[in-house]
C-alpha cells in the first residue's frame, strides 16, 4: 500500500442526455499512453505538487514510482474497463455480484451506447429501471432492496459541496481557496486520473477531503455490460485504495446516468449513489449555447433559493467540476456570495453525520456539529481495525446509530503490486454490502476526459 499523509414505450432519440449531458471534456490532459513519458519537472513528492498555480507547470507529467510499479494491476488508463484476465480476485467476486444482479434483476439491460447515444433504444415509459437519464429516478422501487440515492442533504440551509472528475493537474488554485478557508468537501476522483496524477489526488485525501469514486474511464455506466460496470468501479476503488490507503463508500456516475443494475452492482461494491439536486452547467460553458453568464446565473440561481425560504428545511447538494480552469475559477469567484447566503458548507459526509467514510474504521469524517463548530478535517488515527474499536460510530440523518464500516467485508490491506482492496469471493454479497448501506440507511430520496487542453496548454 501507498500510505498517505411514449404510450406503453418511449423511443429514444440519438444526441445528448436528457438532463446532465457531462462534462465537456478535454481540459484533463490524457497522458502516458504508451509512449515515453517526459519528465520536465522533478516533481516528487506532494508539497511540490502543490506549490505552483501556473498551468504548464502544474501539468507537466510527472513519474511517480509507487504508481508505476503496480500500474500492470489496473486496466489501461482512459480505457473501458474491464477485469483483468490474471485478476482471479475480481473474477470470483463479479461472478458472486453478477450472480446476484441477474437473479433480482433479470430484464435490466443496457441503454444505448457509452458516449450517450440512444438511437433505436425502445424504453418503457414506466420506467421500470428507474433510469435517472429517462427521467431524473432516484428512488428505486422498494422490491429491489435499493437505497434512495442521495440527492439533498438533510441540514437547513447548508450547501453539500463536491467537485467531479479530478483530480486534476491544474486544481492548486481551488485546493488553496479551500485550505486557507478550512473549508472541505467531497470529491469524486476518476481512476484514470487518480493513476495519472497521485500526488494531486494524495494533496485531496491529505487536506481532508472526502474522496468518492467516479469510475474508471468516465462513461455513460447504464450503456455498459454488468462486467464493464463492476470493473469501471472497482478498480477505481482499487486505485484510491492503493494511493491513498483508503477505500471509498460512495459515488456519482459519471452524467447521473444510473439505473438500477448499474446502482445494485455499486451498491455490492458498498457504494451508496450520490448525484445531486442542482446543477451549475458549469462543465457546459462554451458548449451548446451555453456561456459563461449562464452559469454565473446558475449560481446565482441556488444562492437565491436560499434567501426566498426554499432551503429552510434541507440543503442542496451542487454540481460543481474540478473539470478545467474555467469551472474551478468560476467556483472560486462564487464561493463568497455562497458563504454569505448559506449557513453552512459541507461535504456529505458531515451532512448526513457519517463519520467513518472509508471501509478503513481508523479514518474519520466530522459530524455536522463536530464540523460546524470549527473541527472540519477528515483525521486518520494509529488504530487499526485488526481487532481494536474504532474512534467514531456513524450515525444515520436523524442521528442513530447505525452500523460501522467494520462491518464491511473489505481488507484494509493493499500490497504495491496492487493486491484488491475489496472482499474475496468467499465473502457473502449480502455481507460485502451491509456496511456502507447502512451506513447511509434512512437517507431521502461529462464527455470522456481524454486529453487536450488545460487553459490553452497542451499536455501530454
């Protein structure tokens, strides 16, 4: 381990999403795809990584040892995932998992394609598998033993903060705002970036943010097969696991595009589904008519709400991006009028009072009071779960106890050549799952990032 301070049926039509289309893509730089990777800057350690706020300097490739010695144990980054052939662990434990989905589940397919095409794709207008892209579902039916996904946080008047799609290279300038602030929140880490740039993704976990997973390779999850989606998520778990010695309980599909296959396979990885209650656009600035000003008004938007009663007895959860320079800055230049107009801002662990956000009992999220009283960092403790108790119960939204991430079936230890974070195949399914849904029991109802341009600079 890397440890780490219409009538009966609707057609679809080809094009875009219904709602969220995605992130709009090119502004993280795909690197190291098969060609020699440069080394311009001697970036060796975290506080390095940090130090600069210019882009071509930020984003210089950079070698990282610790990564490049078990990269053989993952799938190719920005490539579709899919469980490695010399992976035995995964292999046995899709096949509980995928078991298990196809006998509660058995018309559940794919929809369309990965980029988001839904040409042909005839859907009923029921429904049935409660396809947040169809419809914006985020209650599955209760027969499906789901979990609402989070949507909301419970808290009046507080925002529920996340970014998507980082880390990315060039994100110091946000990450400094939010240190020099004492201000955390979750961020939804992309494996591929996350092998690409550890030590921006090691500056995340370090500062105290909450790190969720939002899969591999950042496609449309319900276009792809039970396999592709089990190996999209758990080898991005396997990759936070590995860099950052934690493994993740929660998600957000890349779009919101989630149905409830691609929700029954997360959930069997312990991972509750997080989208969100507002969007800002941000990722869609330049892009489909879309400008700046429109998604400065989109902020302004869920600032008002605050001030018209809308937000007296829940919060809202906020679609930001850690996508570009853009949607990073646009965040910063708002973050003040946020402050201002809403009580509180937190990341969803502290909202709905999970303190133990991690498989790994040892590490420990603030509870909405612990936090709002000044105490906002997640903190890691000596104690291990290897048979000592842990620092914090988690707690459900009205403040029950509910079962502990011990409860999990999954090994805190990960060896350098990338052994699995997750439970073996002997485990139960049931059992794998039982921590991180409870752990949120009781909660209420962007393009492929592949390369290009941060800022107007290229990188490799």
């Amino acid at each position: 381990m890397i440890a780490s301070t219409t009538a009966a049926f609707l057609t679809l039509t080809v094009g875009t999403a219904f709602a969220h289309t995605g992130c709009g893509g090119h502004e993280i730089g795909r690197r190291n795809v098969g060609g020699p990777m440069l080394y311009s800057r001697a970036v060796t350690d975290e506080a390095s990584a940090a130090a600069s706020t210019d882009v071509s300097t930020e984003c210089t490739a950079y070698g990282y040892a610790p990564v490049t010695q078990i990269a053989s144990s993952f799938p190719a980054i920005w490539q579709t995932a899919s469980i490695l052939s010399t992976d035995s662990e995964a292999q046995q434990l899709f096949a509980s998992i995928n078991s298990t989905v196809n006998s509660k589940l058995p018309n559940d397919v794919p929809h369309g394609t990965p980029t988001g095409n839904w040409t042909g794709v005839n859907y009923s207008s029921s429904d049935p598998d409660c396809w947040w892209t169809r419809g914006k579902c985020t209650t599955p039916s209760s027969d499906t033993g789901l979990k609402p996904d989070i949507t909301i946080v419970p808290e009046p008047m507080t925002w529920g903060l996340g970014f998507d799609d980082g880390p990315n290279c060039s994100h110091n300038a946000l990450y400094d705002l939010l240190l020099e602030n004492n201000q955390k929140a979750t961020m939804f880490y992309i494996g591929s970036n996350v092998m690409d740039w550890p030590l921006q993704a090691m500056r995340g976990h370090d500062e105290g943010h909450e790190i969720c997973v939002h899969t591999w390779s950042h496609q449309y999850m319900t276009a792809l097969s039970n396999e592709v989606v089990f190996a999209e998520l758990y080898y991005t778990q396997k990759a936070i696991k590995a860099v950052l010695g934690v493994t993740p309980l929660c998600w957000r599909p890349p779009y919101g595009d989630v149905d409830n296959r691609v929700r029954m396979i997360a959930a069997e990885l312990n991972l509750t589904t997080i989208v969100w209650s507002d969007d800002t656009n941000d990722w869609e600035a330049g892009t489909n008519g879309v400008t700046q000003q429109d998604v400065t008004n989109n902020y302004q938007s869920v600032i008002d709400k605050a001030g018209n009663g809308t937000y007296t007895t829940h919060g809202p959860v906020v679609l930001n991006h850690e996508l570009t320079n853009y949607t990073m800055s646009v965040f910063v230049s708002m973050f003040p009028k946020i402050k201002s107009a809403f009580s509180y801002i937190v990341p969803i662990c502290t909202a709905y009072n999970i303190t133990q956000p991690y498989a790994e009992s040892n590490v420990t999220c603030p509870n909405f009071e612990t936090y709002i009283s000044g105490v906002t960092n997640i903190s890691t403790s000596t104690t291990q779960k290897d048979g000592s108790s842990s620092t914090n119960s988690s707690y459900t939204a009205s403040g029950s106890t509910s079962p502990s991430a011990s409860s999990t079936s999954k090994s805190d230890d990960s060896s350098s050549s990338g052994s699995s974070s997750s439970s073996t195949a002997s485990n139960s399914a049931s059992s794998a799952k039982s921590g991180a849904l409870g752990m949120y029991d009781g909660l209420s109802g962007m393009g492929l990032v592949l390369g290009g341009v941060v800022a107007g600079v290229m990188l490799l």
